[in-house]
C-alpha cells in the first residue's frame, strides 16, 4: 500500500530535496514558467490518451499520473519559494468554491 501524504508533508519532502542542493528554489518567474511546462507536459498526455492525437510511436511512454505528480512537485516548490502553507491556500479556495459555487451546479 502506498503512503499518503498530507500537504505539510509534501512541501517538506520537497523542501529537503532542494535544500540539498547550493541553488535552491528558483525565482517566482522561472517557477511559473515551470509550472506552464509542466502543464502543458500535462495537457499533452491528456490529449493521447483521451484525445484525438495518439503517440508517435517514438515518444516515451509516460502517463497523466507522472505529469500529475510534476505539477504537485512545482507546485509545492512554488508554494515553498514564497512561503506559502498550501493547506491554508487549498482551505481559502474550497472556502470560496463551496460559497460561490454552492448552487451552481445540479446536486445528486
């Protein structure tokens, strides 16, 4: 059985793996343009497999779950460059989703 992880827990594991390292977290800018990599590397995958655009039948093999996970990880990055605590901004925004959006849509 695999591990769940809490959001905490996710920002520190990353945090120790960049802290290993004499560069550290990259700017707000190149974190943002990581994150539009990442989901463009995403959106891409998504497309294969539910899309109307197969593989090559050159192209590695990768799958939406990996390319999920790279986002959590900058995502994580970015939340730990500037100090964020994500379960705070996670409860900020379901906060407003279910205030907003509570009768927007059809209920079972």
């Amino acid at each position: 059985m695999q591990k769940e992880f809490t959001t905490q827990e996710i920002q520190k594991r990353v945090d120790d793996f960049i802290g290993q390292f004499k560069e550290g977290y990259f700017s707000p800018l190149a974190m943002i343009a990581r994150l539009t990599e990442e989901v463009g590397e995403l959106a891409r995958e998504v497309n294969h497999y539910y899309g109307e655009k197969p593989k090559k039948t050159t192209e590695k093999e990768k799958t939406v779950e990996e390319e999920l996970g790279d986002v959590l990880f900058v995502i994580a990055s970015f939340a730990n460059s500037l100090d964020i605590d994500l379960s705070e901004s996670f409860e900020r925004s379901m906060s407003k989703f279910e205030t907003r959006d509570k009768d927007r849509w059809t209920k079972k």
